[in-house]
C-alpha cells in the first residue's frame, strides 16, 4: 500500500531536503518506488488467489472475489499512470535547454 505523505511538516521536509545527498535521495526513492511495486503485486497475487478460490469451490463469495479484483485493478492502473507521468517528466527534462 502506498503510504500518505500528509504527516511531513514543511518545515520537515525543508530541513531533510537540504541536508540529504543525492545518493540517500536516489536510495530513498529506489525503496518508495519497490515498496508501491510490493504493494500492487500483492494485490494482483491476493486477487488470483481469491478467483482461484472461486473457480475450485473453495469459496462463494463472490463479492470478496469482486473486490479483490477491482483492487488490483485500481492499484495496476494507478502505478500505470503514475510511470506515464514519471516517464513525460523525464522526456521534459530532456527537451529543456541549458
């Protein structure tokens, strides 16, 4: 699951930003993004194991196996959408002059 980024102060992250290396940016971000990669394969993992469940009778209840799936649904398209805005961030980047 993608953790809320409300609970840092602005004064926090000031103070981090400006005493934080680049390696340790590169480092943190590294583990943010795996960590929200975790959580959508563990989603798409929990929702296989609910329709599997369905599929051989273990279960009837099939509004569990719904949510499930919608779930992992949700969670594949925001980490979609979340590369495509990374990846046009970077293609701008690359278009600016110095």
């Amino acid at each position: 699951m993608i953790n809320s980024i409300t609970s840092v102060q602005p004064s926090q992250a000031a103070g981090a930003a400006r005493s934080i290396t680049p390696a340790e940016a590169q480092e943190s971000f590294k583990d943010a993004l795996s960590s929200a990669l975790n959580s959508v394969n563990e989603a798409q993992r929990q929702s296989n194991i609910a329709t599997e469940a369905m599929i051989t009778g273990k279960t009837d209840n099939l509004h569990q196996v719904m949510i499930a799936a919608e779930k992992a649904s949700i969670t594949l398209q925001t980490a979609v959408e979340i590369r495509n805005k990374a990846v046009e961030a970077y293609q701008e980047m690359m278009r600016m002059q110095i």
